[in-house]
C-alpha cells in the first residue's frame, strides 16, 4: 500500500535549485527522494533539540 503524498512548495537561490537537479542527476535519484531524505535528516536534528528545551 502506497503512503498518501502531498506536495510541499518553497522558494529557494537559483545556484542551489541547480546544483540540487544536478546532484540528483549524478546520483540517478528523484528528486523527491532527497527532499523526503533530506526532510527526514532536518526533522531527526531539530526534535532532538526541541525535546531539550
């Protein structure tokens, strides 16, 4: 069973939008997938520290 997705918008520099298609490229991977790895990788270091405070 697919997991329901929805789409996530934001704007970023224009040199690390393609330095992203391009490293995505290389790695012959979606670029969905390293936003979701890198969205989950964000979210593991900030709850960490929220749970400190």
């Amino acid at each position: 069973m697919t997991e329901e997705t929805r789409e996530v918008r934001g704007r970023i520099p224009k040199s690390l939008k393609i330095a992203f298609e391009i490293a995505c490229a290389r790695l012959e991977i979606t670029q969905t997938a390293a936003l979701e790895e890198a969205i989950k990788e964000w979210l593991k270091k900030h709850e960490s520290t929220s749970s400190d405070k």
